[in-house]
C-alpha cells in the first residue's frame, strides 16, 4: 500500500513539474514576442525550483526505515 501512495505522489509530482515547465515555456514564448514577463517568469522558474527541491528532500527521507 506505501508503495501505491509514493507512486501516486510521483505521478501527481510529475504533473505538476510538467504543468510548470509547460507555463515557463509560453512565458518564454510570450518574452520572445515583446510582452514584458520577466516577474512572471522569474516567479515560476523559482516556482518549479521550489518544487524540486522539495521532491528532492522527499526522496531522500524516503528511505525504508524513514517513513
């Protein structure tokens, strides 16, 4: 069952990561293009950052013993 639950987490994880970097990527579309998004984009690179890090400490406190 925890294994079906940290899937889970990492799919929901995968979405969101994928959800961002999507954002970022109009963002940059919309940068190239004139509009001035330069704290919009900056907001969701430390966003996604954020994100990851805190995936990151996740898994590594994941361990079997940790949970």
């Amino acid at each position: 069952m925890q294994k079906r639950r940290r899937l889970e987490q990492d799919k929901t994880l995968l979405d969101s990561l994928k959800r961002r970097a999507d954002d970022i990527g109009v963002l940059i579309e919309w940068a190239g293009a004139g509009e001035d998004v330069t704290g919009d984009l900056a907001r969701a690179i430390d966003e996604l950052n954020d994100e990851v890090e805190g995936a990151e400490a996740r898994k590594m406190l994941a361990g079997e013993h940790d949970a």
